[in-house]
C-alpha cells in the first residue's frame, strides 16, 4: 500500500509538470535508469536520495514521500504516518487565532461566528504577501509583525495567509497544555505546506525555560529540506522586539540569554504602524459607503486620530469600564497593571490580586467594602465589552493533549485559585501611565504570599531593587530560593557580603554551594581571605575546586602575593597546579589574557608551563611577541615545537621572517 500510494504521487506531480521522465532525469541529476526504476510499482525501492531529489523536482512534500519510502522498505512501520498537525486553513476561525472581535455576535444566533470588519490593505500587508508567494514556490519564510497592543498585528497575519487556503496549506497552533510546551514537542513533527501559527511570539521565545531551544528549533524547521516549505508567522509588542533583539551587557551575570531569539528575528520583524494614514482611512470610509457597519461606526470615533485597529478591538470600552470601575475593581486592575510592568507572568493569581488590591484603596474606600468584595469586583471586571474582550478574563486549563499527558480533571482545569489575564490594551495603559508609581506594601506582601513561579518572583525583586525596596527584594530572593532557585542564594549573599554582614553572606554562600553552586563557593573563600580567615578561605577553595571552579586557588594565590605573602602565595599557586591542573590553570590564562589581563595572564601561564602544560609556552609567547620581545617570544614557541606543539612550530618561523625584518 504505501509502495503504491508513493507512486502514485510521484506519478500524479510528474504528470501536472509537464516533464518526461527524461527532462525529469536531466532537471534532478539522476540517470534515466533510475528515474524509470521510481516510477515502478515492482521491484525494490528506490533510495532515499533518489527520492529526495525527485520530490524536490516535483514540488512534493519530502517528508511524507521518506516516510512511505521506510514502510515500503520495511524499515518502520506503518504508525509511524503520525497525524498531521493543525487542520486546513479554511477550517479555522480567525478569532480563534486571537484576532480581536470587532462586532457583536448575533442574540438571536448565539452559534454563530462574531463577524470581521472589512479589511484595508497597507503597506505592512505587501510585504506578507511577499513572503506567501515565496511559501507558494516552495521557500520556507518566517515573519514576525511588531506593533503596539490592538494595531492589527494577528489580523494581518490572518488575511495574509488566505491565498495558501486555496492551495491546501494547513495551519498549525501550538497552544496547549502551554504555548512553549507545545511548541517544543511538536516543532519537529511539522511538514510541508503548514503555517506555523506563533501569535504573541513572546510567550514561545521569551519563555524563561524554553525560549532559546524554540527558537533554534524554528530555525531548525526554516532550514530543514524535509519541512520545506513552511510558514512562520509570529506577533510581538515593541518593548518585546527591543527586548529579544538587544545585544546584551558584557557585564550581565545572566550572558546572553536571547542569543538565538536575536539571529532568528534578525531579518524577520515587520512593524505594523499604530495609525491609519489618510489614504488608508479614505479606503476604510469607502468600505464603509459600500455597507460594511463595523467600520462606518469606528470611523465615527477615530476621523481624526487614525486608530481604526485600536477602535474595532474596543479599547476606549475597556478605558471606560477602568475610569467608571467601583473602587475595588479600580484596585484590581491597578494591581494587575503593576504586576506585569513589574515582570509577573500571566495569568495572574486571583488571591494574589485581592490580598494586593487592598492596598490601593484609601481608608474610607476600605471601610465601605462589603463581606463579598473581591467577588463582586472580579465579577465587574470579568462582564465583556460590547461581546469582545473584558478588562480581566479569567482562564482555564486546557485538558492535555501531549502524548502521554494524563487528562485533566475538573478541580485541574477550574482550581481553588482562579487565574486571570489583563487586557492587552489595559497591560500597556498601565506600562505607560504607572511607570513612574511603586506599588504599596500590601502588593509586594502579597506576591510573597501568594506567587509560586520562581521566576515571577525574581523578576519582582529585580523591580523592588530598581526602586529601593531592598528588604522586600531580599524576602522575594528568599522565597525564590525556597522554590528552587539557587542564583537567589548567591545574589542574597553578595548582597550581605555588600552590606558587611559577612556571617549571613557566609550562611547564603555555603547554602548555594552546597546546590552545587561554584561561584558561590569561590567568592566565599575570597571573601574570608580578605576577612583574614586564611585556612577556612583554603577550606573553601577546595570545595570551591571540587564544584567546579578553575581559578580560585589562583584568586587566592595574587591576594596573598599583594598583601605581601609571598611564601603563601607561591604555596598556593602549587596547589592550584595540584588541585586544578596545568591545563585548567592554562585555560584560565587564556581568560586573563583576552580580557586583557596581561601580566596576570603571564604569572598564570608560568605556573601551567611549570605544572607541564605545553600550550602554555604559547601562551608566553604570545605575550612576549605583543611586548616587542621577539628573542623572548622564539624561545617560548621553541619550547612549545620541541615538545611537540605543531602550530608552534609555524610561530616559530613567522617570528624568525619578523625578527629578520625587524634586523633589516
């Protein structure tokens, strides 16, 4: 059967080519032999190669002919046809894609899809299109849209992708049981002729777990022969795209934590503009003459400003339920506006924003609440605007659908502590008009009560330190670390160290270390060498060593030798030979030296090349050269050749050709 169902798509695409099975053979580089042998039904298989070539000759999708090919050769069996992910565009609706609702759906027939405005084309929509035509003659291309909250972002990518409808291309979402998992499993599984559906791109590549690995996995898909061709289309705020795209500060203790987000996004993002430019509000008013309701309703509100997209999504609705809200759901929203400027992922605990909620209100608003406040205020914010959006909407848990992943019961998918999202609109209202407020202490209380993202919590005691909440950035730290979080413990102990509490830094270092922590270990033996603790700073750069570090007998070493101990210091540089090893203190020279530490790096390379490393003499060498001293640096490279170093041997004659020229 799969034998047959090959040929007959390889049959099927040769005969809509128009080729002959010579030009066939000519066109793929095969011999005409070969080409015959594909086309019959007898006979073994031809190989993977083969095949291979022929479906990229013939437009057919590489990955489903490999997998006929291993069940017609016996190789797997027919299961492994998994089922395809998504379903075929014309299938989808495109407020399940998250395409803001711009109208009311019909009372009278709650079953029916909410309708879409009329669509005006604009200069952002030609470059999608651009990369649909590109998909359609077989490349594979990604595009992310950038713009601010409501302009129009997803819906864009919606109409775009209608000319692949037409050709069978199916669409894929990768959403439960969460956006980055899903993505993780199934990205690999993607086949040809599929949009990959990334709307709010932040929460794949920016998640703090999985963002770099989906993203090289998307890259992965870009450039892999038997995906292509595929479609990625992705949305993003501005401050997200900023975010991704930075280069990051050489003195981060984090590194480079979007390094493979920014070679992805480098020549993908497209903005979208925030307003309508006159032509395009010229084209919507005549859309509008021809009958389309939605759109002559917005313009009435946005003649002037040009913010259609934003009108539609009901943005000045949900401005005016938060102006109009009740003072306890004023608190909430203010709550939640503060929790995500601050770094809270969503959704958002439902008790964290009620403990919180309190602190916003003033004494006379706090002694008129009811018994039931924080029911009656979730059941404010909850209500719709105009059947669209609503300024917090509660969710739920999809049921997993993962392999192997149990089903959720019913107490799973509601929970004892609901969750809640804050409108996009409302999230960047707050970014905005809050940036310059700190949240009272009920809020910070409340986080520490109630958050159980380590994560959350480390981004919430970043933002109390930026505004000098230190003791609640400490309580924040020690309740990440209570969840798991290790880099809290030696972030908490630098800050003692700081402060002079040496005993409490000593505690938080020795806590981390013993989670294996290497860094932490290494600054407590500096920190009790500089305490004049000498032998338990020795007892800890051993411990330090056996976790990990390469360089704190070292540290310790050039601490004694500036404070004058030099017998101590040379004691120590032994041991870091001993404890360490030559090439390890050697590759800690290299370090040194390309931070630009260049007598550190020379004491450090001459206590490798003593401890029998051969790669230090190079090492020296190159010092030397950099010095000017061409005699020094051949006598290292010499060293270097003689004991076996090849590359030293080519230094050694590019110094002599330098030293004659120098002579000359």
């Amino acid at each position: 059967m799969a034998r047959a169902e090959m040929n007959t798509l390889l049959a099927d695409a040769l005969a809509h080519s128009g080729l002959g099975k010579a030009q066939l053979a000519a066109r793929s580089g095969l011999g005409r032999t070969t080409v015959h042998a594909a086309f019959r039904v007898d006979g073994p298989p031809v190989s993977a190669p083969t095949l291979v070539a022929l479906a990229r000759q013939l437009r057919l999708p590489v990955e489903r002919l490999l997998a006929l090919h291993r069940i017609a050769a016996g190789e797997a069996p027919a299961q492994e046809q998994q089922e395809e992910l998504g379903k075929p565009i014309a299938q989808w609706d495109a407020h399940t894609l998250e395409v803001h609702p711009a109208g009311l759906a019909d009372p009278a027939a709650p079953g029916d899809r909410i309708p879409l405005s009329g669509y005006i084309t604009r200069d952002h929509d030609l470059t999608l299109g651009r990369a649909v035509q590109d998909a359609l003659a077989g490349n594979s291309r990604i595009v992310v849209v950038v713009g601010a909250s409501s302009t129009g972002k997803t819906r864009a990518c919606w109409e775009a992708v209608q000319p692949l409808a037409e050709h069978g291309w199916r669409l894929w979402h990768p959403f439960a049981p969460t956006r980055s998992e899903a993505a993780v499993t199934g990205l690999r599984r993607v086949r040809p002729h599929t949009v990959v559906w990334l709307n709010d791109t932040q929460h794949y590549v920016g998640d703090l777990r999985h963002g770099e690995r989906i993203s090289a996995l998307v890259h992965d898909l870009l450039t892999r022969d038997a995906s292509t061709p595929v479609l990625v289309l992705g949305t993003l705020w501005p401050e997200y795209a900023v975010q991704y795209t930075a280069l990051p500060s050489p003195l981060a203790r984090e590194g480079d934590p979007h390094s493979r987000t920014r070679e992805l996004l480098a020549a993908s993002l497209l903005t979208i503009p925030a307003v309508f430019t006159e032509q395009e509000r010229s084209r919507a008013a005549a859309l509008a003459e021809s009958g389309d309701q939605l759109l002559a309703d917005t313009l009435t509100r946005t003649g002037s400003d040009g913010r259609v997209t934003q009108d539609l999504a009901g943005a000045p609705e949900l401005l005016r339920r938060y102006a109009q809200a009740t003072p306890a759901a004023r608190a909430v929203i203010e709550a939640a506006m503060d929790a995500c400027r601050c770094g809270i992922g969503t959704p958002l605990s439902g008790a964290f924003l009620a403990e919180a909620a309190a602190g916003y209100l003033d004494d006379h608003d706090f002694d008129q609440l009811a018994g039931d406040w924080e029911a009656q205020a979730f059941h404010e914010l909850t209500r719709p605007v105009h059947g669209k959006h609503a300024p917090l909407h509660r969710t739920r848990r999809r049921r997993g659908t993962a392999p192997g992943t149990p089903p959720a019961s019913e107490e799973d998918l509601v929970g004892h502590d609901p969750r809640y999202r804050l409108a996009d609109y409302l999230e960047q209202r707050g970014r905005r008009d809050r940036r310059d407020l700190t949240p009272p202490d009920a809020f910070w209380h409340a986080a520490h009560t109630h958050l159980t993202r380590a994560d959350d919590l480390i981004e919430l005691a970043r933002a109390a330190q930026r505004r000098g909440l230190d003791e609640w950035a400490s309580h924040l730290r020690f309740r990440a670390a209570d969840l798991g979080d290790v880099n809290s413990l030696y972030v908490l102990a630098l800050a003692r160290e700081r402060a002079g509490d040496l005993s409490g830094a000593e505690t938080l270092y020795r806590q981390a270390g013993a989670f294996g922590d290497s860094d932490a270990l290494h600054d407590l033996a500096l920190m009790l060498e500089r305490a004049g603790q000498s032998e338990h700073a020795e007892t800890a750069a051993r411990q330090a060593t056996s976790a990990g570090s390469i360089d704190t007998f070292y540290d310790l070493a050039r601490m004694r030798e500036v404070g004058g101990d030099m017998s101590g210091a040379r004691r120590l540089y032994g041991q870091a030979a001993a404890a360490e090893g030559a090439a390890t203190l050697a590759a800690a020279a290299r370090r040194r030296e390309k931070d630009g530490h260049w007598a550190v790096a020379e004491d450090l390379y001459r206590q490798a090349a003593d401890a029998g490393d051969v790669s230090a003499l190079s090492g020296l060498a190159r010092l030397q050269e950099r010095a000017g001293d061409l005699e020094g640096a051949l006598a290292y490279f010499q060293q270097a050749a003689d004991a076996g170093d090849v590359t030293a041997a080519y230094d050694v004659m590019r110094v002599r050709r330098a030293r004659s020229e120098q002579d000359g």
